[in-house]
C-alpha cells in the first residue's frame, strides 16, 4: 500500500506543475524543447500523427513514448495482464487523467495521461527513478507540438 501512496503523492505533485531542475532542452521532433533531468539522454522518433522517442539514463531508467490524438492507454492494460502491478489513476485540470502502473517485480512503471500519451520504463529500481520517470513524462507530454 505504501508504494501505491508515494504514486498518488507524486502524481499530485506533479500536477501542479514542474519545478524540477533540469538541463537545458534537448529538441524533440519540430524543434520541441523537452527538459531532462540531469544525466539523461533523449533519441526522438515518431510518425505521421505520432511524435515518441526514448529517454534513459546511463545503469538507469530506460523510457519509451508515444504522444499522439489516438494512442489510448497503456497502464490499464499493463495492470490487467500483470496481476502483481499496482494500478493508480487520479484526474486533475492539469494533466487530465493520469493513469501509472507500478511493477516492482519487472522493474517496471507505466504512465499514461489523459489516452493521448503513454510511456513505459524499465529498470525503474529506486523511488529516485519512479519519481524522474513521472516528472518526465509530464514534462514530455506537455512539451509544445
């Protein structure tokens, strides 16, 4: 229960905004600035109505996204094929809804905001890393188009 009570707290947090230190933007596709946290990297891809890309950190969390109108949401379902995943959902005028499954057992966390964004990270071990995965995915996510 613990764990599920730091997700709801971060994910509150984070809803407010995102104050968190960060290096200087790294372009995502069109020239997007999106900030990392210290110590990240950032590759982007995408497609024609899609922008992703994937975010990691060196013996740290590796992130993989997709942004998009139609790309629906990937938490739930994680949280059904994966019994021992906790699944939190919270809505705020902020970020809309905001799903994130935790799996601890795979080193796993899932993000997904309001069915338009998902991102799925692994090697996820500390709560340093649940809370650099969630601050990035709400920076990601809210980056301009």
């Amino acid at each position: 229960m613990k764990p599920l009570y730091m997700v709801l707290l971060l994910a509150s947090a984070m809803a407010s905004g995102d104050r968190h230190k960060a290096e200087p933007p790294q372009s995502v596709r069109n020239g997007s600035p999106v900030r990392l946290l210290p110590g990240y990297h950032h590759t982007p891809s995408g497609g024609v109505d899609t922008r992703g890309g994937r975010i990691w950190k060196d013996n740290g969390p590796e992130i993989y996204y997709v942004i998009g109108p139609m790309v629906g949401e990937l938490a739930r379902g994680y949280s059904q094929q994966n019994p021992k995943a906790s699944l939190s959902v919270v809505e705020s005028p902020a970020t809309g809804e905001l799903a994130i499954a935790m799996d601890e057992e795979n080193d796993a966390l899932i993000v997904s905001i309001d069915h338009r964004s998902n991102f799925r990270a692994r090697n996820v071990r500390s709560r340093k890393d649940v809370v650099d995965v969630i601050l990035m995915a709400n920076t990601v996510a809210r980056a301009p188009k």
